[in-house]
C-alpha cells in the first residue's frame, strides 16, 4: 500500500513535468518570433541602438571616448570624451546635454569635432539617447560623490527643452 502510494506520487510528479514541458514546448514558436519582429521592425528605436548607430564610431560601443581625450589634436580640437562616468560630462544639465546632441560643439559657441543631430535625431531620439548615456552613471561615484544624483539635481533647474512639436 505505501510502496503504491509512493509510486503514484512519482507518477503525478512526473506528468506534471511532461504536461510543464509539452506547454512549453507549443507555446513558443507561436508568440516568440512575431514579438520580436516587432520590435525590431515597428515602434521607435531605443537608446541603445540610437548610440550605437549614431554615436559609438566616436564615443565607442561602451562610451568609453578616445584614448587621450583630453590631448587637443593638431587642429586645436578636443578627441570624442568618455561618456560613460569617467569623464566630465554628467557636469552637464538635461538642457546643456540636448543642446551639445541638437546643435554640436560649435553650435554651442567652441570650436569642436562633435556633430549637430537636429536634422538626423528628432527630439525623442535626443532624450532616447542620452537617457541611455545616464544609465552608465548610476550608482557610479567619484570620489564618494554620487555623479548620476548630482546631475539629476543640476537638471531641475534646465531640463531638456519642452517638446514643440
Ligand atoms: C564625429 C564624431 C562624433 C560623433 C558621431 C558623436 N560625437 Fe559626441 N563628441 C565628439 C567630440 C570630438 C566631442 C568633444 C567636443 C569638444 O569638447 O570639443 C564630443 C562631445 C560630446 C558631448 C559633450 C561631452 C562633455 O563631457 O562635455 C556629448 C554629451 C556627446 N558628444 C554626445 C554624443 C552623442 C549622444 C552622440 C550620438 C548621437 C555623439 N556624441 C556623436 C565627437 C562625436
């Protein structure tokens, strides 16, 4: 009688696991494929892909900038800075960043190897991708100081610029 029930017990267990795995096994060709084109074919881009179309030929994939990024070149200009923490670009507020990504260095007022993206990058894209940028900068702190709080704070005071269209 024990020795049956025992069995009968390893028996429910296992057709549970078969049934576990026949769901599986049907539902996912079905959903999974057509989810993912979606994505990928519909819908706006993310940060991500935005920075890595867009922006990782002279920041680098992982923002890492160039070598000697603070060595101006021959022609007196500065090479593409780290983005990811390391240098000082989470100095900036919300509305510098925007501006430095919508008119470029020069548009700013110095003269700069960093292109303006107003004509390629709509106003989301710009936000799109810098909110990717800050994702490197949380948690990270320079010397106990906290760099993704800090420019959240600087932020309040110039936002990116209101939407217009
Ligand atoms: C053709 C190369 C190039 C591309 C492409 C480029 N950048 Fe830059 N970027 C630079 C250079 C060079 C600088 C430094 C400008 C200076 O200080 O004169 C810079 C500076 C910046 C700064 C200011 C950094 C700071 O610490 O002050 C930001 C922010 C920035 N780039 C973001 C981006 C984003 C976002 C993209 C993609 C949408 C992008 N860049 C694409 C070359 C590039």
């Amino acid at each position: 009688m024990r020795r049956w029930a025992q069995t009968s017990v390893v028996l429910m267990v296992l057709v549970g696991w078969v049934g576990l795995i026949v769901a599986c096994g049907q539902s996912e060709p079905a959903a999974s494929p057509a989810a993912d084109q979606a994505s990928q074919v519909s819908g706006p881009r993310t940060g991500q892909q935005i920075f890595a179309a867009t922006c990782a030929a002279c920041h680098g994939a992982d923002g890492k900038g160039a070598e000697n990024w603070m060595v101006r070149d021959e022609d007196g200009r500065l090479p593409p800075p780290p983005l990811n923490g390391e240098g000082h670009t989470w100095h900036h507020s919300d509305g510098v960043l925007y501006g430095i990504v919508s008119e470029g260095g020069a548009g700013i007022g110095f003269g700069s190897n960093m292109p303006g993206f107003k004509e390629e990058l709509t106003r989301e894209e710009i936000v799109a991708v810098l909110e990717y940028v800050k994702t490197w900068w949380e948690g990270k702190a320079i010397d106990g100081f906290p760099i993704a709080e800090s420019q959240r704070e600087l932020s309040e005071a110039d936002p990116y610029p209101i939407d217009e269209g």
